[in-house]
C-alpha cells in the first residue's frame, strides 16, 4: 500500500469515528429532522419530523416520545421494539436536519426580539444571541417564564452565576420560553 491510500483509510476511519462520536453525544430536539434506516425495510426508512411535543410517529410502533434521547440510544429503542414486527431489524438514526428553539428576550437586553437558538438553547446562548445585556440590566433579577406553565416565573441569578461559574441556573430554554431582564433602576 502507498502512503497516499493509508493516509485516506485513516482519514476516513477519523471522520467515521468523530461523526459516531457527535451523534452519540448530540440529544435531540424538538423541530430536528432525523434520518430512519431499517434494513432490508425500506418502506419504514425516511425522514422523521421531531413535533413540538418531542414525538415522532413511526410505522409499525405509534407516536414515541425521542426528545432528549442520543440518535444512538433511539436506534436501540427502536431496534427493540420493532423485534416484534420484523425479523432482526438493523435501524440507524441520524440528524438529517437540527430544528431550532424559539425563545423571547424582553427588558433590558441589546436587542430585545424573538431569536431562534439551534444546537446549543441555554440561557447564556440566548443572551449571547441578542448582543448582551445593557448598562441598565439588574443581573441578579432575571426572569424565566416557561410558556404553558402557570407557574411562578423562574428568578435567575446572572451576576451570581458569571462570578462563581456555578452554571445550575444556565436553564436549558424550550419553545415559547421568555426572558425577561428587569432594570436596575439607575440613572446614568
């Protein structure tokens, strides 16, 4: 073999292995687009859209609940399952498309608006999005309300949390989700 062929059969099993590595770590979302294979069945291989509702609906087995799961961990799932229909089924699952999380930033923030996060839906990525916080922001008095919940607003401690690095209130941001940044009251 030449050192061009090896250094190809190396490349690809380094691409292989780090791109097994990303879907095993990536958890889904909901809005993602995945990629069903089931050999041998290909009536059952297709795109599957991830509703709002962190479900898809799959042939054979009904609406399944795959938010949060590894694409990994859902091709197990449905391997599983799918024993019962079919005869050793071989299923792959990958992200064929990331959906993004619409989140509303309101108060006092650069550029208060609607931002869709995609990958990464974090308290910190949203304020990363709308170019920061201002002069004006109280970072000890930020509030996170979940949409469809009438539950009290979830009060976040940005100052606390930038000082000490403890990310516990770095909340992971769902569909319809506000933040609202109150002002310190100052002059300036």
């Amino acid at each position: 073999m030449n050192i061009k062929r090896i250094a190809l059969i190396v490349f690809s099993l380094l691409t292989f292995c780090l791109t097994a590595l990303a879907q095993e770590e990536y958890r889904i979302h909901t809005g993602d687009s995945l990629g069903i294979k089931v050999l041998r069945y290909g009536e059952l291989s297709a795109n599957y859209h991830v509703r709002t509702d962190g479900k898809i609906t799959f042939p054979l087995l009904g609406e399944l609940l795959v938010k949060d799961m590894t694409p990994l961990e859902l091709a197990d799932t449905l391997t599983i399952q799918l024993k019962e229909y079919l005869t050793d089924p071989e299923v792959y699952v990958s992200i064929a498309g990331e959906g993004t999380t619409r989140v509303y930033l309101l108060g006092e923030i650069t550029r208060p608006g609607l931002y869709e996060l995609k990958k990464s839906r974090t308290v910190l990525d949203a304020i990363s999005a709308a170019g920061s916080w201002t002069s004006k922001t109280a970072k000890k008095r930020i509030y996170l309300i979940r949409k469809g919940k009438d539950e009290e607003p979830i009060k976040i401690n940005l100052k606390k949390m930038l000082e000490t690095g403890n990310m516990e209130q770095n909340y992971e941001l769902n569909e319809g989700d506000v933040l609202y940044f109150k002002g310190n009251g100052k002059l300036f």
